[in-house]
C-alpha cells in the first residue's frame, strides 16, 4: 500500500517511537513515565495515531488515540480522544527541516460533564531523523497555559 501523496511531508513519522518523559503542573506532584506513540499508515489521507504511557513501575499512566493529517502540505490538523473525557481538535503549521519537520498545534478541546476543564492546548512535535521530540502545555482546571508533559522518543519500529 503506498503512503497517501499528502503525507509526503511527514512520510518519516510512520512507525512506533518510545522514550522518556517528564510530567508536571502546579497542581500536581512532578512525575517520569515511558511513552510510547505509533502512527500507522491506512492507505488513507491521514495517519492513525495510538500514544500509551506507563509509570516508571510499569503500571499503565495515559492513553489517547486519533488521526493526524496534514492538510494543503503546510498544515496540521490532529484529531484526539482521551479517556480522561476531553477530546481536541489541535492545528498548526507544518515547517519542514533538513531531517524532518516541526509543528505547533493550538487546540480546541470539548469536556465531558464528569471530566476536569481543560480549556486549551498546545502541543509541539519536532522530527528529528530517529528522534521525536514532544511537548504539551494546558490551560485547565483555572489555570493559565502552562507546561505539562515533555518526551524524547527514538523509533522502535
């Protein structure tokens, strides 16, 4: 099956990617996990996305799941779902580097009745050769944006 033409630009972020992570908010007690993403080709416009995290126990932190497109070649739209009740509608402009790309995306997120406010967030993906860079900042629970997660992730697969 070949790689869907407007996926040229990102063709290098299909695969399984895992490393460390480092988690804090002010609310909470700064934490480390592993992280594990994987985005799949289906043959379709858009790469499917699965991301896991465990503690450094091995018990099982986050998940979440959605759809990454690239939309027009230079831009981003990422689509999410999170156990927690939120789900985000994330886009950004892609910007191509000799390695890989860059992007930051700014999100609208919708909240389930029962789920903490997350009112906003921004995510930030650099693709470096075999190396994925991610961060994650929030604007929840009354809270202005601030930083909350941040990952190296190698390629596995």
């Amino acid at each position: 099956m070949a790689l869907h033409p407007a996926l040229t630009p990102v063709a290098d972020l299909v695969g399984t990617w895992r490393g460390p992570g480092r988690g804090e908010y002010p609310t909470i007690t700064s934490f480390t996990y592993t992280e594990e993403v994987t985005f799949t080709d289906v043959g379709k416009p858009f790469l499917t996305y699965l991301q896991r995290t465990w503690s450094p126990a091995g018990d099982p932190m986050h998940t979440e799941t959605g759809f990454f497109r690239v939309a027009g070649g230079e831009a981003v739209e990422f689509v999410l779902a999170q156990p927690t009740g939120q789900t985000e509608l994330a886009e950004g402009s892609l910007v191509t580097e000799p390695r890989g790309f860059a992007t930051e995306l700014h999100s609208r997120v919708v909240n389930a009745a029962s789920a903490k406010i997350v009112d906003a967030t921004i995510r930030r993906l650099r693709l470096d050769g075999d190396e994925l860079t991610t961060e994650f900042a929030m604007a929840a629970v009354g809270l202005p944006m601030t930083h909350h997660l941040g990952s190296v992730l190698t390629r596995t697969a």
